[in-house]
C-alpha cells in the first residue's frame, strides 16, 4: 500500500505537478467500425437483429389491426336484437 511522504514539500516537483492544470476534456472519438479481415469500413446501419425486430413489429401492428377490424365485422352481423 503506498503512503505519502514525510516531508512531501521537500521533494523535488515537475513542471506538471507545479501547475496543477487540469487536463484538457476532449470529446469522444467516435470511429467508423472496420472490418479486420478486409480492413474496410462497415457501414453504420442497423443490425440483422434490429432488422428482424422492426419486421415483426410491423407485421404484428397490421395482424392485431385485421384482428379488431374482424371483431367489428363479426360484431355487426352476429349483433343480438
């Protein structure tokens, strides 16, 4: 476990530690992905998963609108008076 110094005055001090400058916030650097077999660049779009789960949540929005447009239709003719 390292301590402090004794005498941590005494000791000698760079050029930074005098300063006390905080570093520099730089933003992020955001890389395009590549492709280590080929070394080319892979496009940012979205994956086959990603994909799949759009389809779906198209396909289940258009199922579940024919499954109330059906109740309706069978609503209107099987109506009890």
């Amino acid at each position: 476990m390292p301590q402090k110094p004794f005498n941590e005055f005494l000791l000698w001090k760079g050029q930074i530690q005098l300063n006390q400058k905080r570093p520099i916030s730089q933003p992020a650097m955001v890389l395009p992905k590549i492709n280590s077999l080929t070394g080319h660049y892979i496009p940012e779009s979205p994956s086959i998963h990603e994909q799949l789960l759009y389809r779906y949540s198209v396909y289940s929005a258009e199922y579940w609108r024919g499954v109330k447009e059906r109740q309706q239709q069978y609503r209107a003719t099987n109506q009890l008076s």
